[in-house]
C-alpha cells in the first residue's frame, strides 16, 4: 500500500495535520501536504481529505493476481519464550494442507532471543521460519506486531495464513486482515483444500455450535483463519528435519504504538491456563459448594489435569473466573473432559462440545449433558469420584510395582 | 447496523442511558462479514463526526468472531484494546486492564480509542421508568441508510464481504455414548477399562 498525496489538487486546508494519529504529515512553506516518515499509511488522511488530493493504493477483488500467492503461513504464538500447543497444532495441519496443494510451510515467529523456538517449528514440519527478533516484539503489541506482520506478508504473499484462536490471535488477526484488506475467518474447527479451485474451505460453527459453516475466501489474498486450539493434533516432532531460518529485520519504531504495555499484573494467584490443559475436570451446580471442589480437584491430580467449571459454579463464587467453561468463558477441546454435577446447558457444551472424549457424572438421568457425553454414570458424583479415584491409585500403584 | 427489528435493542440501550441512537438498515448493508461490517459501522462513526471512545462487546453472541472491534479499529487508525476487564480515563487517557488466558495486562492509550469488553466489566443497570418512557415517547431511534453515509457500494454488504459461507449444515451428532448405570464401585471401574481401552489413560 501506499499513500500518494496530489500537489495540484489539495488546498493546504490541514485536515489530514489535524486527523493523522502518527504525524505523518505536514504543510510545507507552499501549504501543500507532504508525507513525513512517521506516516503509517494508514490511509486516515484518505477519508479526511475533502478535495480528494490524497489517495491510497488499496487492493480490491479483481485486481489482485490470486495466482501470485503461494505457500502456508502459520503465526507461531510464543508467550514468555515458549512456543504455545496451537502454534505447534498449526505447523502440523498446514503440513497435511500444504502436501495437498504442493507448497511450502513458513512460519512467522516474533519475539527477542527466541531463535530456538524456529528449530522446534522445524522439527514440527515447518520449512521455513521467518524469525523476527526485535527487543521491541519481546512482548505482544498490536500495532507493533501488525506492522512488521503486514509488511512481511505484502511482500512474500502466501496464499493461506493461519493463527491461533487465542486471545492474541484474535487481537492480531483482525487488525491484520483488515490492514492487508482480505478476508478473515475465526475460531476455525476444520480446514480443508478444495481441491479443484485450489481454495481454503474453513469451518466454525456459528450459534453456540447449534449449526456448522463451511466459509470461503475466493478473490482476495491470502485466506486467513484463526483456528480454535485443541482442535488438531500436535505434530511428532522430527529431530533430523532440516529448514530454513530467514532472519527479518521489521520496519518498526516506537512511533507505530498506538496502545501502550503499562505492565504485567501481579496476581495472588496464578490464572489457570485451561486451553492448553489434556484432561480437565469440571464441577457445576451439582458439586453444591466450594468446599467440595478439592474432590475434583484431587481427580484432576491424579489425571494430571487441570479444574473448570460451568457459569453456574463461578457466579455462585464457588471458583474463580478463568475456571469457567463455555460460551462467556473458555473454550476447550482437551483429550479428556469430565463433568461432575453439570447439566450441560447449551452456553457450556458449546465450550467444551470440541473434546476428544467427555464423561459425564450426573445424577439426573435426563441431563442435556449425557447426549454429548462417550461415556456417562448415572450417578452421586459424591460417591462415584471417590471410587474412581481409589481405582485409579490402586491402579497406579500398582504399575509403580510393575 | 442489523434489520429493522433491532430498533428495541436501541431503545432498550436509550432506556438505561444513551442519548442518541442510530440504526444502520439497508438491504444493501445484508450479508457483509465483519469486514464489511467494521467499513460500514466506521463510515457510520466517521459521519457522526468527534468522538472519544469506542466500545464493542468482546464478540457477539451468534456469530462468536469477535473480530469486528479490532477491524473497526484499524479502519478508524485509533488504538484498540482487547478483552478489557476494567477501564478507567486519566488525564485524557484510557487505562485498560486486559484478560488474556493465564495474565493480565495493563495497557494505556490516548483517546479516541476502541475497547472490547469482557462481560465481568460491568453489570448492565436497570432501566429506569423515566429512561423506558424517554425510550418509547420521546427520543427516536434515527435510520440510517446506505445513501445517508459516504461510502463506497463495493466495500458494503455481501458484495464488499471478501469471505462468503459456501455451505451451512448441522453438526454430525456424536455416536451415541454408553450410559454406565452400575452402582459407584463397579461404575468407576467400567469407566476406567473403557477410558484405558480407547488409550486415554
């Protein structure tokens, strides 16, 4: 993209002075505008302008050159230092469609001294990784992450850009499809080639998970996506993989922020991260009280899993809020989810609907819950979870001795 | 922006304390996506002219993108913060807390802005009778149609959605589970060999 401003045509009214955020441009001696090097092109001066004097160079449907688009790109999430599962679970599907299509992997990682984090998406079935070590990326920030993002995608063009569902993904992606000006699908839970047009077919389910919708992005480049973590599996990693890292150096200053990191709060207690947990273990209405909440907790322990809970447990304040499962609170796909005392309203099964297996423990027999679940005991959680627990020591101790 | 019928939406947000609402309704703004829609909610904003602060839910509860605060946002070139969980102004300034999964984050920016809330934030308040009288007698609910703002006919509706649904179904349902009926011993144990069986334990 690119701002081009008309000598003849603008009047030197300032308009474009007064709304531009970054003060990327100014009148000179002629009172004429002119573009500084703060200017973003964030095309703002564009709208503002009232003689049309200022244009930008926006790709729209038709002009683009679809066929000039190649490759798979995934966001590589990292959070202190640490790939996240999804960035790995990415790396694995846009392996499987990349083969389909007969194109390369590329990763995008962002951060500072992170380097060892592209051998690892490598080893995961990445071709290349380009890394962008920048002490100003240590940190997620929007704006920051946009900039070096966009201009990295403008100008190596991929066809298919995936990201992770997370909250960052779903900060970053917007603000990055709406920049490049293309098409955006969130929460993906499958992602296929349609194999004649050679177009990302992407699905999410819309209303709570009631119905599912196969979403397409025909004429604008590259297809994005967020895909909801969980939902595919994390690749085997291949030690002997070889890959290439392109180091980038992004075209970033402190003149791009818009939003300021004040700081990290310190918390009593640290938030529990459920998307990335394989078992959890939750507890509803039927628990009937926070003191009843180290039994599951116990249960989790021996999974090695972590606590949720449904809306009804966390208003009661039973639990805190980033337990809570579901439509307002998270959503997750672990390999095991057992519910204890929930009825499985539609807000919670649409948080947790996406597991690999769910077991239900509930004592009415008509719980909504028992339709979604593998496996469900008709049940007094109060008298099941104790005994599922002494099996599973029993169990466990006995191996040990093995 | 939606059909007519979002009127009571309005008016419901008149009764607990807006002083103006507008509805963008045309047949030309249906099917957009949420690009098309940040462009044309944008183009809405910009017309209405000075403002401060734009606040978005953090997604909407049909379509659960939560991606049109953010493409708003970015159209607008004013800084956004997400997922906001608390937000206080200070010397002109918005200080947000953020909740992400497993921190918070404390953000500042100047104003104009736009934030996506959380629904800890705050607790709607109720409508007052003056404020659901005010909403059904006094103040009007002004219609805005696609002719009333300055945009550009490609970028709206269907036609300015980059993204289209190609098919829409419902999900397969799940093979029907195993109801374990037994008493709690032998109900924890059934439960045990068939979790080992499918390799989860």
């Amino acid at each position: 993209m690119a701002i081009y401003i008309n000598r003849d045509l603008c009047s030197g009214c300032g308009l474009c002075v007064e709304i531009c955020p970054f003060n990327g441009v100014k009148l000179d001696e002629e009172d004429v505008a002119i573009l500084l090097d703060a200017c973003t092109e964030c095309g703002a001066c564009v709208d503002e302008c009232p003689v049309e004097a200022i244009s930008i160079e926006v790709i729209k449907e038709g002009v683009i050159d679809i066929s000039k688009y190649s490759g798979i790109w995934t966001f590589a999430e990292q959070r202190d230092g640490k790939l996240t599962r999804v960035a790995k679970q990415l790396v694995g599907k846009a392996r499987q469609l990349a083969d389909i299509l007969g194109v390369r992997v590329e990763s995008v990682l962002l951060g500072h001294n992170i380097a060892e984090l592209a051998q690892e998406l490598i080893q995961c079935g990445a071709d290349n990784v380009y890394l962008v070590d920048n002490p100003m990326l240590e940190n997620y920030q929007t704006d920051l992450y946009t900039k070096a993002i966009c201009d990295l995608t403008m100008e190596k063009k991929p066809e298919i850009f995936i990201f992770g569902a997370t909250h960052m993904g779903r900060d970053l992606a917007p603000r990055l499809a709406q920049r490049i000006q293309t098409g955006l699908t969130a929460d993906c839970t499958e992602l296929t080639i349609d194999e004649t047009e050679r177009h990302l077919l992407q699905t999410r389910p819309a209303f709570g998970g009631n119905i599912m919708a196969t979403i397409t992005c025909k004429n604008h480049r590259p297809q994005m996506a967020t895909v909801r973590p969980g939902v595919f599996r994390e690749p085997e990693k291949d030690l002997s993989r070889k890959g290439n890292v392109i180091n980038i150096k992004p075209d970033i200053s402190k003149s791009y922020i818009l939003s300021r990191l004040v700081k990290f709060l310190k918390l009593e207690k640290k938030l529990v991260k459920l998307e990335e947990a394989e078992v959890i273990v939750s507890g509803g209405r039927g628990l009937k009280g926070p003191e009843n909440f180290p039994l599951i907790q116990e249960l989790a322990d021996l999974l090695g899993g972590e606590i949720g809970a449904s809306r009804a447990a966390v208003d009661a304040g039973w639990i805190s809020k980033d337990h809570q499962v579901g439509q307002t609170g998270k959503t997750v796909s672990p390999k095991l989810y057992i519910a204890c005392g929930i009825s499985g309203a539609i807000q919670h099964r649409a948080g947790m609907q996406a597991s690999e297996t769910i077991v239900a423990i509930n004592k009415d027999p008509d719980a909504p819950i028992f339709k979604i679940a593998d496996f469900g005991i008709v049940g007094d959680l109060f008298k099941v979870i104790p005994e599922l627990i002494s099996v599973l020591k029993a169990k466990k101790e006995k191996e040990m001795v093995v | 922006m939606g059909p007519p019928q979002a009127d009571e939406a309005l008016r419901e947000a008149i009764a607990i304390g807006a002083d103006r609402a507008i509805l963008l309704t045309d047949r030309a703004f249906a099917g957009a996506d949420t690009m098309a829609t940040a462009y044309s909610l944008g183009s809405a904003i910009k017309k209405i002219g000075k403002y401060d602060l734009v606040l978005c839910g953090r997604q909407a509860i049909d379509g659960d993108t939560a991606q049109v605060g953010p493409q708003l946002a970015e159209f607008l070139s004013i800084p956004q913060i997400t997922y906001v969980l608390e937000v206080n102004i200070e010397d002109n300034k918005i200080i947000a807390i953020q909740e992400l999964e497993d921190k918070r984050v404390k953000w500042e920016a100047n104003l104009p802005a736009l934030l996506t809330i959380t629904a800890e934030a705050n607790k709607p308040r109720y409508p007052s009778a003056y404020g659901i009288m005010s909403a059904y007698k006094e103040k009007e609910v002004e219609i805005w149609e696609m002719k009333d703002l300055d945009v550009d006919e490609k970028r709206i509706g269907m036609d300015g959605s980059p993204t289209s649904v190609k098919r829409i179904f419902s999900p397969e349902p799940k093979g029907k589970g195993e109801i374990i009926k037994d008493e709690p011993k032998k109900a924890a144990e059934i439960l045990f060999n068939r979790l080992r069986a499918k390799n989860i334990l």
